[in-house]
C-alpha cells in the first residue's frame, strides 16, 4: 500500500506540475508528445485542452499505470482496448504510438495484433528507429531513454539539481549533434510534470532548450513526426 502523502506527490504533477512545461514549451513554439494514461486523461480535460490547442501529440501510456508483467493475457488484451477507446473519446483521436512503459511478455505482440499503431516506443535498445519483425508483421520502433530523463531525480545516485540535469542533456545533445555530420541521430528527453515541474528542475529544462535551439540543423520533432519521416525514408525493406 503506497503511503497517501506519495500520492499527492502524483497529484501536484497533474494539479501544478503541467502548467509550468506547457508555458515553457509553448512559448517556444517547441512541439511535444504526450504519453496519457488513458484513466488519467479521462480525469484531467484542462491538461487535455492545453495539449491539443498546443498541436501536442497525445500518444498511449496504457489504460493506467500498473505492472503488466503477470496479469493476464486477455486483461491486457481488455486494457489495451479500453485505452484506446477512453483516448479517442476524450481527445478526438485514436492514438497512432504505443508507450505502456511496464510491459508483460505479451504486450509487443498485442500491441502488433491491434494493428492501428504506427509506432511502439516501449524499447530502450537503440537510439535511432528500427523495424520489428518479431511479431510476424513490420512494427516501427521509435526508442525511448531512461538516461536523458527526469526520472533519474527519483532514482539513487540520480540527478540531485538542476545544474546537473541541464549538464547530462548538453552533454547528450553535444555528442550526437557532432556524430550527426556523418550519420543520422536523435534525442529522446523524458519528462514528468511531477519531476521536471518542479521550478528549479523546470528552468534547467528552459535553459537546455534554448541550447538546442540555438543550433543549426536541428529539428525538434513530435514522435509522430519522427515516425512518419522514418517510414517515408526508411521504409520496411522486408
């Protein structure tokens, strides 16, 4: 049973902790995919209505946020549908990408056999995009990253100021914008408004964007946007 003071640490990132990103990256003008939880979309409209007027994608974090690893199969199955059908209601679309974040064996393949995804980012295994062809049928992976993410404030030995978050980010961004000159490269920076919304770590975050940004060459992109560009210069070779 998790402590109910823990739970308002959850709250404040849906109470108080979004607003402060949504300024931050509206304005700038920089493009955002969202991962919902499908119950918590549901719960939230305002946050819902912020997105889409920010042109935000809203991708699929999953029905709610729980470990899938031994429920069962047709559960998820159930779970999987439900998200999608909560989503599409209460943002006007179905969600084209896939994060559940907390998978079970099963989940890749389910996520394949729903067929009506274009992208999957439940990998850490690269970091470009690839094909997957575990499941019979062509999946774009568009990966994601635990290193370059606010999470590691949560984490032992973990980021423990804002200094050192923007630091690792710089540090990232400098190392693939070099390799760039040669080969294709991409960014993932993970955020959570109960984590990154928090000031001091929000304004690390501003100030590695206006780094990025500063730079030639550079596209700052929704995931979608990624995908699509992958599978029109990339396409599945077979």
């Amino acid at each position: 049973m998790r402590n109910m003071n823990m739970e308002s640490l959850f709250e404040y990132g849906s109470r108080a902790g979004f607003w402060p990103l949504h300024r931050a990256f509206t304005s700038c003008k920089v493009p955002v995919t969202v991962y919902g939880i499908a119950m918590a979309l549901e719960r939230n409209p305002e946050a819902v209505a912020g997105m889409l007027a920010a042109d935000w994608e809203i991708t699929t974090h999953g029905y709610r946020w729980i470990d899938y690893q031994y429920v069962a199969e047709s559960v998820e199955r159930e779970h999987i549908a439900a998200a999608i059908e909560i989503h599409t209601r209460v943002t006007g679309a179905r969600p084209l990408g896939w994060y559940q974040g907390r998978c079970s064996p099963n989940t890749h393949r389910l996520v394949v056999e729903e067929g009506g995804f274009l992208y999957n980012a439940d990998s850490y295994a690269d970091d470009l995009p690839y094909w997957d062809t575990s499941w019979g049928k062509p999946q774009l992976i568009v990966p994601y990253a635990f290193d370059s993410n606010d999470m590691r404030f949560a984490a032992p030995q973990g980021f423990n100021s804002g200094d050192q978050f923007f630091a690792y980010l710089k540090d990232s961004f400098d190392v693939l914008y070099r390799e760039g000159e040669t080969r294709p490269r991409m960014m993932s920076v993970g955020l959570h408004c109960r984590l990154a919304g928090r000031p001091g770590r929000t304004a690390a975050l501003e100030r590695f964007i206006d780094y990025a940004l500063a730079h030639e060459r550079v596209w700052v992109a929704r995931r979608i946007d990624v995908a699509r560009h992958w599978i029109a210069t990339h396409p599945f070779a077979g």
